[in-house]
C-alpha cells in the first residue's frame, strides 16, 4: 500500500458518497484503482475525490454516466472537434433567438443557460483531476 493510496471507504467518504457509489462508478469504468492490497483491497488515488465531484457535477446537469465515461476517455483531437461544433451550435442559437417567436426566446434563454453552465464546469475543472 503506497502511502498516497486510499481505501474505497476513505475515498466515499472524501467524495461525500457512498462506497457503493465509488464500486458502481469503477464498474463503468469511471475510476480505476490505482493498486490492490496483499488482502485485494482496492486503493484509489485521493485526487479521485474531484473526479467524482466532477463526475456528480456532470450527472446533475443530465450528462449520463455513459457519456461521461466516453468523455473521460475522448483524445485531444476529438476536443478541438467537439468546441468547433459547439462554436457553431452557439451561431446557430443566436441565429434563431432573432427569427424567434417571443414565445420561444424563453426557452432558447433556458438552452442557452444550460450550455453556459456546463462551460462553466469544463472550465473549473482541475488540471490534476486523473482522466483514463
């Protein structure tokens, strides 16, 4: 057991969730141990604690865990892709919000919310939280 290394109790408990939670999340693929114990007990990198903040951030947003896993595992390449088709989804929002119906700019407003938040929790990201 190195001495960074955390047990999934004291991992749940740093992620203020539960050690079922932390068990379901490395079943998806979500966490991976860093190491097992002589007795198989698995050790988790304490940093995991912001990965699963982040990971329940995402879940509350709507992201589903399939997509945060995909995500976890996407290639640079594939980020300057998806922010280049973002960038032109956001054209094309505010493209619509002046052809629309007052009706409609109330819900393009909430659409639009909803990306600003989710940009704003790309951007709190901590650099050192482990990715796969």
């Amino acid at each position: 057991m190195t001495i960074q290394s955390i047990r999934i109790g004291e991992l749940a408990s740093r992620a203020e969730v539960s050690i079922r939670t932390v068990d379901y999340y490395t079943n998806l693929g979500l966490l991976t141990p860093t190491e097992r114990t002589s007795a198989n007990y698995r050790l988790y990198d304490p940093a995991d604690a912001d990965r699963i903040g982040l990971i329940k951030n995402l879940e509350t947003q709507g992201i589903s865990l399939e997509e945060i896993a995909t995500a976890f595992t996407g290639r640079a390449g594939e980020v300057a892709t998806s922010l280049a088709r973002l960038d032109d989804d956001l054209k094309a929002l505010h493209a619509a919000l002046d052809v629309a119906p007052t009706a409609m700019q109330g819900l393009l407003a909430v659409i639009a919310g909803r990306v600003h938040t989710l940009v704003a929790i790309a951007l709190q990201v901590p650099p050192d939280i482990p990715i796969l």
